[in-house]
C-alpha cells in the first residue's frame, strides 16, 4: 500500500509525517537506497496518525556501521517500509529530493 507520508529533510533532521488515518510501525527508513549496494537505514517505532517525527541524519548507518555524513554525501531518496496499525497491511513510499 502506498502511504500518504510527507518528508523533509533539514537542519540535519529528516521530518517524516504520517498523512494516513492510521498508524506506521515497525519502519525501516532508508536513505539513497541501491539496487546492489544499500544505503544508509534507522529503525523506527511508530510514527502516529497525523504525527510528525524528527529523525537525526547521524542515526542512519550502512550495514558495516558507517554514518551518513552530511559532509560527504547527498541526501538524494528516502525509502520507507513499514507494518500499519490497525492492520491496513504493509506500507511503502518512495520519495526523491532536489
């Protein structure tokens, strides 16, 4: 199911907003996603119907530890994938920034 998530990013902070009637849990966020090698993922509890969250750019680590670097990399995508209470199923949503 695709959510109806608004996402910005800012201030080293990615500001996620539920825009469904329901909510997010068990997120899996994911910056600059790849098809062979991934990116940069957190693990998030719950984003509540209606909420917005703050997520610090630094919690976002590669498989081997490494840090999203403001510095040194772009923020170019955001995946999120996620479970939905009550259950409305699995929810994604994919998103670019300029």
């Amino acid at each position: 199911m695709e959510l109806k998530a608004g996402v910005v990013v800012r201030d080293g902070f990615v500001y996620i907003r539920n825009g469904n009637s329901f909510d997010y849990v068990d997120l899996r966020l994911e910056l600059n996603p790849g098809l062979i090698s991934g990116g940069w993922e957190v693990q998030w509890p719950v984003i509540g119907a209606g909420h917005t969250v703050k997520v610090p750019i630094w919690r976002f680590t590669k498989g081997d530890g490494e840090r999203f670097n403001l510095y040194r990399y772009e923020v170019k995508h955001l995946a999120i994938h996620c479970d939905t209470r009550p259950n409305h199923g699995r929810g994604n949503w994919f998103g670019g920034f300029k």
